[in-house]
C-alpha cells in the first residue's frame, strides 16, 4: 500500500507493512544527489525479516515527481559560474534559498504526516526501540532531514502530533561542507568544482570508492581510493547504473547544482544545521514555565550522524567536526538536540548497495548497539 503523496515527492517503492505486525518501523529514505531512490534496492529484501517497512521518496525534479515551479526555481540562483563575491548579493542569495529549504522541510513534513494518517504507522516506542518513522536522508539528502527539524516548530498538522511517531532522524554519510563546517587548508570535492573537461560520471567514480583514511586531518585520503575494492559504480552493470543514476537535477543550471554549489558558497547550510541542532529551552521567559512546552519542534527526536569511515573523506571529516562541536555544547551548556554518532566501519559512501544488511542495522540499532566515537 502507497500512501497518497501530495507534496510533489513520488513514492519510489513501498514494501508495505511486514504482515501480522503491529509494531514494525517505518523507514522513510531520501536520496541524494544525481542517484535517486533506486540506490536503495538492495535494501528491500531486508524489510519483512528487519520487522520494517521501507518507504524510498524521489526528490521533486526526479523521475515521478513534480518539478519544481518557476516560482521556486526563482529562488535559486541563475548560474553558479561566475557566482558574486559581494557580501550584500550573497546575503540575498542566502535569504532566498534558506526559504527554499525551509519549503523542502515543511514538503517532507506534510508528507510524514500523510504516511501517519493514511498508512496505519504504529506509534513510536523509544524504550522498545520499536515503532513509528525512522527518517534517513542520504548525502545531499541530508538537507531534507535538518530542514525539517530546523522547521518542524512552524509547521501546522494539527490532525497529526508528528513528535509521537517520528523518533530518529539519521544523517547518512553527509559530507562537511552540508554542515558548514570549515574546510581544511587541502580540500578536494568535484562536486563543488563543477567541470566541462570531464566525464558526468567521474565524481561519482571519486565518491563511491573505497579509502583509507588516518586519524588525523593531515592523512585524509582525499582523491585517490584504495584498490583493495573497487569503486561502486565500477562494479555496476550499464542496466543497474540506468535503475538509480538520473543526471539532469546535478548538472549545469540543474536545481540540485544551483541548490548545493549556491547554499555552499552563499553559507546556507551552516545556519541550517545550527537552526536544527538548537533547541528553544522550555518555556517563555516570564516565569510560568508554559511558553513553548507543546511546540512541536520533535524536540525528543534522536538525531543520529552516520558516518561510514571508508567514504569520501569528507564524511570522516564530518563526523569529528560533530563530535568537537557536541563537547562545546557541553562544555558550554547549549540547549541541542540528542545527537549520536554512528561509525560503519569497512563501509563507503554506498554501503547501502555494497552491504545492505550492515546499512539496515545501522539506520535500526538501538542506541547501544551503534560504534560511536568516543
């Protein structure tokens, strides 16, 4: 059973719920950027015995969908060849696509709330590790996930209380620069650095290798993979590449190029990673405590970094930057959120291809059960 989808995204597949269960969870994927939900097959033929229902959602611009409107294409950038330098027009750039995603947040929101109401979802048991909505966004998938906790306060669903279903949020291999964290003094992304001279497919060779990477900043492994396995997408045959890899959205003037090279440059992504590790304290200030206790910004919701440490290195690089800025918050008494990391060590960037049951159990595990940085 397909939930309805009015929000523009397309259910890519849906395992429906494992039969005769009334506790299973519901695993709502988000792709990232140039391959779409078909990525994710492998991990369909884990759903019954996992107790887990699988729903994989295309981006707008990706097969099925709606694409995005000349209204909203219009609050991105033109072009990012040539983009300005000048603080005041990268500050309007700034605001406009910051309204772009808070739009992609409150999509994906209506859409859980549609899942909720429509797909008979169990409600959500932390202390069973059971239950309700595991939401993963994959890479630049990412920002589909921190834009809609960044905005889950201002979203109206009032037939829905989200915050009793959604329990975890995972983050699955995002690279630094999606957190807006600093870049090191030697950095390598061809993503970033889009190129005429070369082959569509080259990036991709970089970012589904398999490296090997030091313990420090200096020994990132940052161009050239390890040869004790092969690349993913070298492994794949034309017919699999053709089921999950759709160039258009990521290449020149396409919404995810225009989204990711603009937001990076334009210091997007660091507001909104830090609009959704925040949390307002409860209450309002004047001393009865009541202000904003009911506020639905999923403030119980665990937020999991997963990070597979034979990817890129800028998701290693990720992943330490969280884990240095979660002891400041600490050392500092910030009011964040309830953020663990997750380390899938021998992985890459498609761990969710190569090895699909490490993938499940990492997305599933109990707290307890995760290797996290210490």
């Amino acid at each position: 059973m397909r939930p309805p989808c009015t929000t523009g995204l397309f259910v890519f597949h849906d395992t429906g719920p494992p039969r005769g269960s009334r506790d299973y969870t519901t695993l709502v994927i988000v792709h990232g950027h140039s391959w779409h939900s078909g990525v994710f097959a492998s991990l369909l033929p884990h759903a019954r015995h996992t107790n887990t229902r699988i729903i994989l959602i295309n981006r707008r611009d990706y097969p099925g969908t709606d694409p995005y409107t000349a209204s909203e294409l219009a609050l991105l950038p033109l072009s990012v060849h040539n983009l300005t330098r000048d603080p005041e027009e990268l500050e309007g750039i700034k605001i406009s696509i910051s309204f772009f995603m808070k739009h992609r947040g409150h999509e994906l929101l209506r859409f859980l709330a549609g899942v909720v109401r429509d797909g008979d979802i169990p409600l959500g048991d932390v202390g069973r590790n059971a239950g309700g909505i595991v939401l993963v966004g994959w890479s630049l998938g990412m920002l589909w996930c921190t834009a809609l906790l960044a905005h889950a306060a201002s979203f109206q669903h009032d037939d829905v209380n989200l915050s009793r279903y959604l329990r975890r949020v995972v983050l699955h291999d995002a690279p630094a620069f999606l957190f807006g964290y600093p870049r090191p003094e030697r950095d390598f992304n061809p993503f970033l650095e889009p190129s005429t001279d070369i082959d569509a497919e080259e990036p991709h060779d970089w970012v589904s290798g398999y490296y090997t990477h030091g313990s420090t900043v200096e020994t990132l492994a940052l161009r050239t993979p390890a040869r004790d396995r092969l690349p993913t997408i070298e492994r794949m045959t034309t017919a699999q590449r053709t089921s999950c890899l759709y160039f258009p959205p990521g290449e020149e003037g396409g919404s995810d190029e225009l989204l990711m090279i603009g937001g990076y440059r334009a210091g997007v992504f660091e507001d909104l990673w830090q609009a959704a590790l925040a949390l307002a304290p409860i209450g309002n200030g004047n001393g009865n405590g009541n202000g904003n206790r009911n506020r639905n910004d999923l403030r119980d919701v665990e937020v999991r970094v997963m990070w597979c440490d034979r990817s890129v290195w800028e998701t290693t690089h990720a992943a330490w930057c969280v884990a240095a800025e979660l002891e400041d918050a600490r050392e500092k008494g910030r009011l964040v959120r309830v953020v663990r990391l997750a380390r899938v060590r021998g992985a890459n960037h498609f761990v969710h291809w190569d090895d699909p049951e490490v993938a499940m159990h990492a997305f599933l595990a109990e707290t307890s059960e995760v290797d996290a940085i210490v």
